[in-house]
C-alpha cells in the first residue's frame, strides 16, 4: 500500500528501513524521502514505524 503518494514510497518499504535500523520518522525521512514534500502522509508513515518497532 502506498504511504506516500508524493515518493511513491509503500508501507513494505517502510518496514524494511526499521529493519535496517531506522527508529524514527527522521531516520526513515533521510532513508527514502518519506514526508519531504507536501508532509501528508507523515502521520502514518510514523504510525507504521511505531508499530513496527514495537513488533521487532
Ligand atoms: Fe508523502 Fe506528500 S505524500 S510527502
């Protein structure tokens, strides 16, 4: 599923950065330029890295 429709960037790629090691909306931000345009999709970009790193 598509988070961030500006990057085209889907919630897999989001929980791969975790699994790299990313543990915030910033870490994931400079991975894969989540949220760097119109910012409306950082809401759930960072409720799925939450969830992912309570599930790691
Ligand atoms: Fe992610 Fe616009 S939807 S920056």
């Amino acid at each position: 599923m598509y988070v961030c429709l500006c990057n085209a960037i889907t919630d897999s790629q989001i929980k791969a950065a975790v699994s790299l090691g990313d543990s915030s909306l910033a870490d994931v931000k400079k991975r894969l330029g989540v949220a760097n345009q119109c910012g409306k999709c950082a809401r759930m970009a960072n409720e799925i890295i939450q969830t992912q790193l309570d599930f790691e």
